[in-house]
C-alpha cells in the first residue's frame, strides 16, 4: 500500500499472558485485533485527510500496515504494565500521535496525553481532539501490553 492511499487510522490496545515476552507480545498484539499483520513502525504524525474510526476492518492476514504503537512486556511476576497511545488533532485535521509506557494505565495515559500538548504548544496549534487507547496488564509469568494506532 502507498502510504498517501491511507484514508482511516483507528485506536487498539491488547494485553497478554505468554511463555516467553515475545509471545507475550504476540499475545497482546492479537488481543489488540492486528496480530496478524506485518507492522511497520512510522513515527507521530497522522495527515489531515485521515479520518479516525473506531474500530479497524478485517484486513488480510498478513497485510502490511503503518502503526505508532507503544509495548512493554516483563517476566517478573506480579508487576505491573501498561502502554498507551495518544492521538491529538488540530481543527483541520492534522494529529500528533504519542506513545507512553508505565507501572499503571492511568500513569501511561496522562503521559501520553501531556506529550501530545506539548506537541501541539512547539506547533503552535490549537488542539481541538484528544483520544487515548491504552491497556494494563498484571504479569503471571510473562506479560506484555501493546497499545496502538493503525493506518488502512
């Protein structure tokens, strides 16, 4: 896919048990409904013409597609992991896209959030949308979180 035929983005977050991180990780991803796509990692920004939906549509398996996404994964069990994603827009449309990871969802969130207006103040934008997706989890043996935006 060229990335200027990209008209939707969406919001997913996912959090998994597993017996190594990696699968853990996988876990989370599949959790998250884009296990099974090859994910190529952009960085933060989302154009104005991509309109942002709620859910992502059932895209091939397989199929390459552009995420901002934001893990972490631990084998200590008991501790605790989070991982968020921030998505602010300006009134046309332009977005800024943060990633956060932490000890609690809350702690990602706000971190995600703060980074996202921070941006927006060194543009010089107003910032007139604000969405978060975000996950927790509580590692039994090997955890992991992901949260993310994908392009389609």
């Amino acid at each position: 896919m060229i990335p200027n035929e990209i008209r939707k983005a969406c919001l997913v977050a996912g959090a998994a048990e597993g017996t190594s991180e990696l699968n853990a990780f996988d876990g989370a991803l599949l959790s998250a409904g884009i296990g099974d796509l090859n994910l190529v990692r952009v960085t933060s920004i989302i154009p104005p013409h991509v309109e942002l939906v709620e859910a992502p549509p059932q895209l091939p398996k397989g199929a390459f597609a552009l995420v901002v996404y934001s893990s972490r994964t631990s084998s200590v069990p008991g501790e605790t992991l989070a991982a968020a994603v921030a998505v602010g827009r300006a009134p046309d449309g332009f977005g800024v896209i943060m990633e956060a990871q932490g000890d609690s969802q809350a702690q990602a969130v706000m971190e995600a959030r703060a980074k996202v207006e921070e941006a927006f103040r060194m543009r010089g934008l107003e910032l007139a949308d604000l969405r978060v997706a975000a996950a927790e989890h509580r590692v039994d043996r090997c955890g992991g979180v992901v949260a993310a935006c994908l392009f389609f």
